[in-house]
C-alpha cells in the first residue's frame, strides 16, 4: 500500500523539479548570452547544485510525511513544521553556497539570509503543493470514509431487520411444527418444516447488497405465506399476478418480503376478517413494477406505520437508491379501505 502511494507521488515529484531544472537552464542560455561566459559556467553549476539539494530535501520530506500518513500518525501541522524547519537550514546554507564565486566581496552575514533564488522559491511552490495535495488526499478519504459507514449502516439496518423478524416467526413456525406432531399429522410437520428451512435459508443467507432472481424471492415469500397460513388460516388470502416473463429479472435481496409481512402484521392480524394480499409483478416499457397490496385497514395502517420506527419501507428505499440512483422509485399509498406499496425499477439482466 504504502509503496504504491508513493510511486506516483515521487514521479510528479521527479517532474516539478524537471521543471525547475530547464528553468535554469534557461536562466542560465541568458547570463551565457549577456553576461561573462566564465561566471555563467559558475552559474549553472551552482544553481544545478542548489536545485539537486532541493529536490533531494523536499523527496525526503515527501517520504516521511506518506510514512507517516500510512501509520495513521499524520497532521497538517507536522508538515508545516518540517517545512519550517528545513527551510531554516536550507535557505542559509544554500546562500552560504552562493558565495563560493564572490570570494573577493566583503562577507555579509546577512546575505545568509536575504537571498531569494529559484530552487529556494522552489522549494516554497512544492510545500505548498504538496501541503494542498494532502489536504485534498484527506477530504476525499473522508468522503470515501462516510459513503462506506453510510453503507455499512443500511447493511447493518437490513440484519437488524431480519434478525428481529427471524426469532419470533421463527418460534412460532416451530411451535406449530410441534402441534402438528403431537397431532399425529407427520406429513404436514414434514411440510412445514422444509418450508421453514426454505424461508430461513433464503433470508439468512441473502447478502443485503446483491442482487436475486423475482422468482426466487417469490418463492420464499410463497415459503413464508405457507407457514403464515397455520396460525392465520382462511383469515390470510393471497392473489398472485405476477407475470412470468419477468421471474427472471434480478432485484435486491430481500425486497418484498418486509412489505408481505407489513400487510401480514397491519392488515390480517388487526381485522376479524382477515385480509386478502395481492402481490403483483409485470414489465412497463424499460421498468419493473412490483405491487403488494391489501384490503386491510388502509389509512389506520398509515397512521401506525407512523408512529413505530418504519425501518422496513426506510430501508428499502434507500437500498432502492443505493443500486438503481433516482431511476428507482418507492410509492406508499393509503386507501380508506387498504394500503398499497409501489416499487418501480430498472430492468435487470435476465439470468438463465
């Protein structure tokens, strides 16, 4: 990791002070031209001698301050304190070097320090440059940082969503798999149980991220309903209208069976009568659009699913964004007598 942060870091760095260097090359074709050609000479290699001083301080600081970035052990401040710091080193000692050809001048102390040529303004360009590519480097990795907690955060949302359904359906659905035994009705608790091995197998082993056949989480929704059907009885009805052309299109995980279990918790088990579920699935021009739908209370349905957290349609909304952007739509709507949930989203490649 660190090396290959760094390699292209030092060939940017390689390049700045190639820049510099023809730059004083071509400061020096000028003295040659209009000053002494002897003190030229001098000059140029003088100033390739300052620039290649430079280049070799500031790639030295370029590894330290990655290093240090790579340990997680970095701040701005360290960066601008080295600089500081090389910069009181390197700005006198480098006007020291300057006074090679002016042996017969007075020496000045403060020459040391008043003299500004290229590789030290230079060197002041490539801090700040550097200084801003990290900063830069560190507002894109909190960026990436937050985008990948917020995912991590709808994932987890999703598991907290399964594992609160999962414990209570599923002692339920084994309760029922005893009183079928105790009733001698083998066959039915033989049923039931691949049924629940079934839904329990789909959810459980359904990545929040990926992406499934319709026609398989229909099946486990077919899976869940069946295992619904012995504690509820002729109270849950179901109305499939699903069209078969498009089983094989591919939607998130896990997609309808919160809304099969919300008609199921706010519709069926709140009326004497039961409720009828309608799941419904067909292809408009480039969309998928799937319904669940209900006879239920409608808008007292609304009003409840207000006040209890509504991670279900929150969640599936945002994952709805997290793969298909805004060509992915969620539409609640509240009846007076029923409730029905909209979802339209881009077709996906049919597997075989």
């Amino acid at each position: 990791m660190f090396n290959s942060e760094l390699k292209p870091l030092l060939r940017y760095h390689c390049l700045f002070w190639s820049i510099i260097f023809t730059l004083s090359v071509f400061s020096w074709c000028l003295d040659y031209v209009l000053w002494d050609k002897a003190e030229a000479l001098q000059y140029l290699a003088i100033s390739f001698s300052s620039d290649a001083a430079a280049m070799l301080v500031t790639g030295a600081l370029l590894i330290w301050s990655q290093y240090k970035i790579n340990q997680h052990n970095f701040a701005v401040w360290h960066l601008v304190l080295a600089a500081l710091l090389l910069t009181c080193i390197y700005v006198p000692a480098e006007n020291a070097f300057w006074l090679i050809p002016m042996k017969e001048e007075k020496f000045d102390p403060r020459f040391l320090l008043s003299n500004l040529d290229s590789s030290t303004l230079a060197f002041f360009v490539w801090t700040a440059l550097y200084l801003a590519y990290i900063l830069n480097q560190q507002r894109h990795f909190r960026l990436a940082e937050s985008a990948r907690l917020s995912q991590k955060i709808q994932q987890l949302e999703l598991q907290a969503l399964r594992h609160q359904l999962n414990p209570h359906f599923t002692f339920n659905a084994l309760n029922s798999v005893c009183a079928l035994i105790e009733a001698e009705r083998f066959d039915d608790a033989e049923l039931m149980s691949e049924q629940l091995a079934s839904f329990l197998r789909y959810s459980l082993s359904s990545s929040p991220d990926s992406l499934v056949k319709l026609a398989d989480e229909l099946a486990a929704i077919d899976a869940y309903l069946a295992l619904q059907k012995t504690r509820f009885g002729n109270k849950l009805k179901v109305d499939w209208k699903i069209d078969q052309n498009v089983r094989q299109h591919l939607i998130p995980a896990l997609l309808l069976q919160p809304l099969v279990e919300n008609a199921i918790k706010y519709a069926v088990a709140t009326q004497q009568q039961g409720a009828t579920i309608t799941i419904a699935g067909q292809q408009q021009g480039g969309q998928l659009c799937l319904q669940v739908e209900d006879d239920g209370p409608g808008e007292r349905a609304v009003k409840q699913l207000g006040q209890s957290s509504g991670v279900g349609l929150t969640n599936i909304q945002n994952r709805l964004r997290q793969h298909f952007g805004t060509a992915a739509s969620l539409v609640v709507q509240a009846k007076q007598q029923g409730f029905l949930v909209s979802i339209q989203l881009p077709l996906q490649g049919m597997t075989g």
